[in-house]
C-alpha cells in the first residue's frame, strides 16, 4: 500500500476519532451568544448547586439547604441575599457557555485590546462556597494604553421577600496575604423563623452571609494575565464562617477547582446517560441530570438534607415553585433515576423521610387514623405545609404514603441492602416506616357487607377528579404497602402484619371493565372522562401491575386519548413507556417528544412546568425526572424487582447509541453501551457474584468484566441473598 493511501487512511481515521470526541464534548456544552437575562427572562437563566447552595446565574437571590421561612403553608425557601451575581460590564462580544461536565458557568468577552473570562461556581466539596474567578489577557500592541473592566453587581430583581433578620451589622476586615489574592471581606449575620405548625415553638436558624466586594480590573496592554478572584461563604456561625474563610483562601485557586472538578468527574463516571445521533436531546439528557444532581448533596458534606422539591434547590421563594416543599414527585419522578444511577442519594431521599416518621405519625393521629400518614407537602419538620386554597389535594392525596413504601421496596430491589431496615435500638428503621405505613392504610381500609375492601374519599394522581372512591392507583399502592410489610416480617425480622390485614389488601377493589377490557381510574368512572395527567396507566410502569397485555394496551389508549393536552410532562413519559412496552414504537416516539420538548427551554435547558408560552414553576426537576426515566425504565427496558433486575434495551428515535455509564445493582457499577446492532455490557466494579441470563444462557459474573451480546430482553439476579431463599415474595394482587 502506498504511503499516500496510508496517509489518508490515517488521517480519514483520525477525522472519525476527533468528530466522535468533539461531538461528545459538545453534549457536555451549553452555549449562547444572547442571554434569557437579557431578553427578560430571567427564570431561564441556568442553576448551579452543590445540595447545601443553590442559586440561579445573575440573579441576586441564593437558597440554602433546610433553610425555611414562614408558617404552615406559607412556609417556603429562605431568600438569601446574593453576593456572588457579579457579571463583566465592558464592550465587545459576549459568549456565554454552562459547561455541565465541570459545573462551572463562563461568560468571554472578546474585544481588540483584551480577551476576559468570568466563571462561576458553587464549590462541588465546600458545602458554603461559591467562587467568581476573572482572567483578562492582554492582546493590544499599543503599551501606552491603560483598559478596564467593571465588575459589578447585576441590577435585576428576582424576589423581594425579606426573611431575613439581621442580627449583626456588616463587618468588612482587611485580610493579610493569602492564595487567593483576596484584600476585602465583608459578612453579617441574620436569622429567619419558621413555624410549621401551631403545634411548635418557632424554630430559629442563624446563618452569615460573607464576600469580598466587587471591584474594577484596570490594566495596560503590557500587563501579563490578570486574575482576580471574588468568594462568597454561607455558614451558621460567626467563628465558622471566618475559620472557612482562613481555610479557603489559603488553599489555591487551583487546588479548589481540581477538587470541584473531580468531585463532579465522580458523580458523572458514576451516573450519565450519553446518546449519539441527536445533539440537542443528547443535551437535554445531561442538563437535566446536572440540575437534578445539583440539587443533591452527593460529594458535598451537609449537615441536614430536606429532600428534593419540585423547583430544585435554587427556587422556592413565597407562593413561589412550590416553596421548596417536597410531594409524592420525589419518590415516583425523581427518584427512580437517582436510584439506580446512584443510590446512595437514594437512601438520602429514604433518609428524610425516615427522620420525619414521628411527624408522619402524629399526621395521621390528628386524622384519626392510625400508624404514619406522610403529608402532602413537607418541609423541614414533616408536619403538612400544604396550603389552605389546595386542601382538598391536601386532604385527598393519602396515596404519598404509599409512594415512599414503594420507594422503600424499589430501594431494597436495587441494593439489597436490609441494614437500612432492620430495627436499631433507640432508632427508627425502614422496618418501622413501612410497617406504620401498612398500619395507616389498615385504618384507611373500610370493608363492605359483602368483604369487599374499599378506600373511599381519595384523589389519585389525576387532579381533575378529587373525592373518588377506589381510585386504581391508589388502591394499588395500598396493597403493595401491605404486602411489602408482610414480606419485610419474613426478610427482615421486621414485625409481623397481622394476617386479618393482608386478606383486607387482597381483597381490595380493583376496578376493570371485562367487556372492554380496561382499568377504569375509580368507582363510576366513564370512559371518555377528560383527565388531567396519567394516573390508571402507572399501573403498567412504575407499578409493574400483573395484567394481559391486551389490557395494559386498552389502559394506554383509552386514558391517552383523553389526557389534557396542558398536562405535565410526566404523562406523556410515562405514555412513551407503555407503548415501548407493548411495541407502538411510533406512539412512543410522538410521546417521548411530547414529554421534552415543549418543557425544556434553550440555551440551558432549564425546565419548566407548563408549555411555552406558559411558565409554571421552574426549574422543575419532577419534569425532568419523568423524562429521565424514559431513557433509564423505557428504553434500556430497565425494571427493578425484588428478586431480580430486567432490561430489555432498544436505542431511543433518530440515535445511534446509546451509553448509560453507572447503573447500580447491589453494588456492581455497569455500564450499558447500546449500539444499532448489539448491546454490550461493563461490569466495571462488583460488590458480590452476579447472574446474566438472556435466552436461556446464564453468566456467571464474579469479577469485572465485558460482554457483548444480541440486543435481547436480559436478566441481573444476586448469585447469593439469603432473605430471598428463604422468603416468599409479596403477593402484589388485589381484588381477589
């Protein structure tokens, strides 16, 4: 072969090589020359969070973890006032870039005497850090020229909710020299009150707020790379915010940001989700885990975790995106992803809802009722904060309850893990929190003269219809609460349901139509009744309801021909996922676009909750966790069962490939590479042995390995989990 062919040969390859990695690259890259700020959107402006801090670019308000305000309904996310919405004020052509991969925010600007980047960042490994870092090079050749840069505050109102009480005056101290070149800082001290019920003494919250001021860079065209360098440290405490700020500042600008920047190559090695062949969705897929897992404590050691809400982190404000309350969103949108991508921040989830038991309790005591009755909306304590104007929602909704059990059981699937519920002296344990969940449902249960079981009075996750009796749905969970307890007795050593108990869940009502073959949502529902969003249809997936097919495929077209056109994006998902299931694969794919694109809004594929040209509550992190698991549960086929993880992998529309890197099943990391003709599987780590089993042929999985296989329906089993063997699994039927 001639050195030209192998020339070209070489060069066409590399061309190849450098195209994929480029393309890869710019999945990773948010860019935009125009900023929603500026056109007056400023809701649209990206999210930065480490799971304590969260805050939206230039805009002058931050949020801080389990930092609450008001009383009972009217509880919401502290506004804290912002130091760190500094922007670049000079001529020249702007570029503005979120890079996801690194979590850092830049703003360039280019102009014949100097080139200038901003970045911003709250710190991934500092819990009360956020840093703005300014780099000008010079490039005029004229050396008498002096230039400057303004740094200053962005002149924008976001909230003007008050929370705060300042308790200390602003202090500023000069500082001696440190690593960061910082000359200035300037705190005060304040605290807020939160009072969720009348039931508690108001609850008090110190915080500091500290920064080092603005100032302007000023510069001749002989000067070398200017860097200026602008912290600002939340903490609970005088001492603690000045110990951090002796701490930050003699730590180098490039030390901080290596941590930062590995702390975020962890969580993306541990959890992402890469496709090939459409850019703009390979985007939205990554930008919604970034703002999900910005919202997450992750690397970030925080002293107390309130739970996801369905604004994020970074809004929340006064009858605002649902005030930083979390709902039933956590444990069947979000939650799902963030198991099997990373499951400790699903214990995290658990974890709040755990230490809130006794709220739960003392709820459905109020009621009533018996055993723990998780509220609607919850905030720092666990007592309903759900507003007046939504009570019937509030009273209606009982089904959140069975939600987190479910939750509970799906977490169990994934790890394997009975530590979290075996019982601990002094502790509560998810023993408990499953089984006064049952109990709750126990007193729900009313039996009819003829031994029907019924839960009347409900509201199912269809909004439009709230005071039902036998809503599917919830009737559903309430039995898997039950039955899930039962089992835990056998597993877990868990105490035992009374058998009176699992009878009244086995003969729940379940409604379903024989002549026409279909669920209908409650007690006299007819078909044809406009509904706001999927509810009966949840039964196939994330319910995974035992039915015939031709049933699960009545359900998907009777409810998805009368589902509001203005619903959430979560219906349409959860569409996509059923007809991937039963193979409309043209269905699947008009949902699948319907439940994206009309939700999440360039540059930064920041998500809202209703469709252009309405806003709702933004950034709304329920949405895009609807849409996470389409990829995750509909098209790698993912479905998490107690004794088992099954995946039936098919490459999304207009794709190429597809790579989940991170999916955990009790504590191997594997990595799913999906192509258009095979699907190839990287048992990166294992924890214990595991079994593949695809058309009759098993695998042994006993240490890190690779397989390439046929793009065919696959099963994952534990080689070894005692409680298994030894326990039968839950019955998960009603109507019986």
């Amino acid at each position: 072969m001639s050195s030209l062919k192998v020339t070209l040969i070489v060069c066409f390859v590399q061309l190849i090589y450098c195209s994929r990695q480029s393309d890869e690259e710019s999945l990773w890259s948010l860019v935009t020359d125009e900023l929603p700020l500026d056109a007056g959107d400023l809701k649209l402006m990206p999210m930065l969070g480490n799971g304590n801090l969260g805050l939206n670019v230039f805009q002058p308000s931050l949020r801080k973890q389990c930092l609450y305000s008001g009383e009972g309904g009217a509880t919401h996310r502290t506004r804290i006032p912002s130091y760190s919405n500094l922007r670049m004020y000079t001529n020249g052509r702007f570029q503005y870039k979120l890079n996801l991969k690194q979590g850092v925010f830049e703003e360039t600007v280019s102009s014949e005497n100097y080139d200038a980047k901003h970045s911003v960042l709250v710190h991934r490994v500092i819990p009360g850090l956020i840093i703005n870092t300014v780099s000008v090079i010079p490039t005029s050749v004229a050396s008498n020229s002096i230039h400057k840069i303004n740094i200053d505050f962005t002149n924008v109102t976001d909230d003007s909710d008050q929370d705060l009480i300042n308790v200390s005056n602003i202090t500023t101290i000069n500082l001696v020299k440190n690593e960061l070149g910082l000359d200035v800082f300037s705190y005060f001290c304040a605290r807020t009150q939160v009072r969720e019920s009348p039931d508690q003494p108001p609850l008090a919250e110190d915080l500091c707020v500290g920064w080092t001021p603005p100032t302007s860079i000023i510069f001749t065209s002989e000067d070398g790379i200017i860097t200026e360098n602008f912290v600002t440290l939340i903490s609970d405490s005088e001492q603690n915010l000045l110990t951090e700020l002796d701490k930050v500042s003699n730590t180098s600008l490039e030390a901080l940001l290596s941590d930062h920047y590995s702390a975020w190559k962890d969580i993306w090695d541990k959890g992402s989700i890469l496709l090939d062949g459409d850019l703009n969705l390979g985007k939205t897929i990554l930008a919604s885990l970034f703002y999900i897992y910005s919202s997450l404590p992750m690397s970030t050691a925080v002293e107390r975790f309130c739970g996801l809400s369905p604004g994020g982190i970074s809004y929340g404000g006064n009858g605002k995106d649902y005030q930083g309350h979390s709902f039933w969103d956590t444990a069947i949108w979000m939650y799902p992803s963030i198991l099997v991508l990373h499951p400790s921040q699903g214990k995290e989830l658990l974890n709040y809802r755990l230490d809130r038991l006794e709220a739960a309790r003392d709820h459905a005591s109020n009621g009533g009722w018996t055993g723990a009755r998780f509220p609607w909306e919850s905030a720092l304590t666990g007592s309903e904060v759900c507003p007046d104007f939504a009570a019937e929602t509030r009273e209606n909704q009982i089904h959140i309850s069975g939600d987190i059990s479910f939750a509970a059981r799906q977490y169990l699937a994934v790890t394997g893990d009975l530590d979290w519920f075996i019982k601990s002296e002094g502790e509560p344990s998810g023993c408990d929190l499953v089984y006064d969940v049952a109990e709750f449902w126990a007193s729900r249960i009313s039996v009819t003269e003829d031994g029907i079981s019924e839960i009347v009075h409900v509201m199912g996750p269809d909004e439009d219809h709230g005071d039902v009796d036998n809503n599917v749905y919830t009737n559903i969970i309430a039995g898997y609460s039950v039955f899930f307890a039962d089992f835990l007795s056998c597993a877990a050593n868990c105490t035992s349901v009374p058998e009176d108990l699992v009878n009244k869940a086995m003969k729940l009502k379940l409604e379903y139509d024989a002549d026409e073959d279909y669920h209908p949502q409650y007690t006299g529902y007819k078909k044809g009744t406009e509904i706001k969003q999927a509810d009966t249809v949840l039964l196939g997936y994330p319910l995974m309801y035992s039915m015939n097919a031709s049933t699960r495929v009545n359900d998907l077209k009777n409810y998805g021909d009368v589902v509001r056109s203005d619903g959430p994006a979560m219906t349409w998902g959860m569409h996509a996922i059923g007809q991937l299931e039963v193979g409309n694969l043209l269905e699947a794919e008009r949902f699948f676009n319907q439940s994206y694109q009309p939700y999440a809004r360039e540059p930064f594929f920041i998500w809202t909750e209703q469709q252009e040209p309405n806003i709702g509550a933004v950034n709304f992190i329920t949405g895009m966790g609807g849409f996470l698991q389409v990829l995750l549960f509909g098209h790698t086929g993912i479905r998490t069962r107690l004794d088992r993880m099954d995946l039936d992998p098919q490459l999304p529309p207009n794709s190429r490939g597809l790579e989940v890197r991170g999916i955990s099943y009790y504590g191997a990391e594997i990595d799913l590479i999906l192509s258009e003709d095979d699907v190839e599987i990287d048992f990166r780590s294992l924890e214990q042995g595991l079994i593949l089993r695809q058309a009759g042929t098993e695998y042994m999985i006993d240490e890190p390995t690779m397989l390439q296989l046929d793009r065919k329906p696959l099963s994952l089993l534990p080689s070894q989990s005692g409680y298994l063997d030894n326990c039968n699994l839950p019955a998960d039927s009603i109507g019986m």
